[in-house]
C-alpha cells in the first residue's frame, strides 16, 4: 500500500514507523550507501507536531520556584560532598558561632547531605526566640517541605490542642507563654522513611545551636529521634517518659509525637501527663 505525504506526516505524530519492503535498487545499494539508509529508516526525525519515538527525550528535573527556605541559586546544583570528622568538628563550631540571620541563611543553603537534593524547603522553625518552652520533634513530612514550618496537618493540630491546654501556643505572644518548635532534621527524608545516623549528625549542629540562642528554661522532646539526638539514647520512648532528664543543664521531658498519638490514641493519657511533668519544672522562678 501506498501512503500518500499527508498520511505519513500523520502517522509520524502519532508515533507509527512505517515499515515497507525495499525495492531492488536499495536491496543492491551497498552497506555504507546514504541513499540506502535514507530511505529504510523511516519518517525524517526532525521536528513534528506531535512526540515520536525517534524525537523522544530525556525527562527534564522539575524546576520549583524559589523561596525564601530553599537553596540559594548558587548552590542549587552544588554536588554534595561527604564531610571527614575533621571537617564536620570545624563546620560545628563554625555553625556554634551563628546568630539568628546567619544561621537561618546557612540552613537554607545547607548541602552537607543528599536530603538536600529532594527537598522543597528548608524548615527551619518557629516561634518566639527567647521562649520558656522549646518543642523539639523530628523530622520534617511531607506538608512541612511544601510549607516550610514544622507540625503542619493533623500533628501539628493536635500539638497545636495540647500546647494550648497548657496556655501555651505557637501564634504570636511573650516568651512565657508562645514556644519555639524546631525539628532535628531540617529537610524531609525520602518518602518520610526514618532520619539516618549520618544526618542525624550533620543536621545535629543546627538543633544544638537553636538551643543555646534560645535558652528554654525547658525542652519538649518529641518522638524518639528527637531522643535520639538531644540525649543520645536509643531506649524505647516508654522507658525514658515519665521523669526529667537534662541536655547541657537544660531539663528535658520525653513525651511521644503527635503523630504517634494520632495512631494511638490511647497513649494521648501518658502524653497529658509528661505535659504536666513539663509544665511543673515551670513552677518556680528560673
């Protein structure tokens, strides 16, 4: 059958190759002849108006637009380099030195690890910065990367209940009475698998560096990497509850993360009283 321009103009749009026996001339055309392969391979794979298999390419990384968490444009494309312990101690200390600005600006541009590359902002905290109360939960999820505040969505609105039951909230207000939330990780890992030891570490000296420009009379840790990092300990969140532990003076109450409680509801009686136990360290005077 004999297909007329227009038809294979088409049928090339709709990505269809047409196949045709070769007439004797091309069947006699020898290996390297251009006419040969000219006239075998098919429609012409210069540009359509429609995708062809010939004209398929390479899918393009989705471009974000920026905003004021994410990676500065400098460093967007960056490669990530692993960090000796050498370098990791002096980027500490390096970071241990920030003021709010500053350090604000180094978690935005931060690339010391791959979450980087996946991430759609930095979520670097809230809340009033010289606050009694500093809540610390884990890792950001998925609604925290698209807005760039930590306990948005359903945990965040439980949270959001329970500091209120103590007269206490995340909304603007004094230092005795508005908390500051930050979370260990400051990128969300993959799928919201759990933080890794190495990013636990890296991210580390930003939460330690919070602490100290904070100074909470008190800290909140929520869930167990939350543990995890300010008291380096792996022991089941049930067995640390219930009394106080400190980080560098500072008394730490162990409670379970929103999310948890949202899963078990029955445990939300065991969080009312760590919240009480927080609440008691408060009594008195600093």
């Amino acid at each position: 059958m004999r297909w007329s321009e227009r038809q294979r103009t088409m049928l090339a749009a709709m990505g269809i190759t047409l196949w045709a026996p070769r007439s004797a001339p091309e069947a006699d055309a020898p290996a390297g002849d251009p006419a040969m392969h000219e006239a075998t391979r098919g429609p012409a794979r210069g540009p359509t108006h429609g995708p062809t298999h010939a004209a398929r390419r390479e899918p393009q990384p989705v471009r974000r637009p920026p905003a004021a968490a994410t990676t500065s444009s400098a460093d967007a494309h960056a490669p990530v380099r692993p960090e000796s312990v050498t370098d990791r101690d002096a980027r500490a200390r390096e970071i241990g030195l920030l003021e709010w600005p500053a350090l604000r600006e180094r978690v935005a541009s931060c690339r010391a690890c791959r979450l980087c590359e996946g991430r759609r902002h930095t979520v670097f905290g809230v809340g009033n910065p010289q606050a009694h109360w500093m809540i610390v939960g884990e890792a950001p999820g998925e609604q925290e990367d698209r807005l760039g505040e930590p306990f948005v969505g359903p945990a965040g609105e439980l949270l959001d209940r329970m500091l209120q039951a103590l007269g206490l909230t995340r909304g603007e207000a004094g230092p005795q009475h508005q908390v500051f939330i930050a979370n260990t990780l400051k990128c969300r890992p993959p799928r919201n698998r759990n933080p890794e030891p190495d990013e636990l570490a890296l991210c580390g000296a930003f939460l330690h560096r919070q602490i100290e420009l904070v100074n909470p009379r008190l800290i909140l840790a929520m869930g167990r990497f939350a543990v995890q990092a300010l008291l380096e300990s792996s022991e089941p969140i049930g067995r640390l509850r219930g009394r106080v532990h400190r980080y560098r003076g500072r008394p730490v109450v162990v409670t379970y993360h929103p999310a948890y409680l949202l899963r078990s509801p029955a445990e939300k009686a065991r969080s009312w009283a760590d919240l009480c136990l927080a609440a008691s360290q408060l009594s008195t005077p600093a």
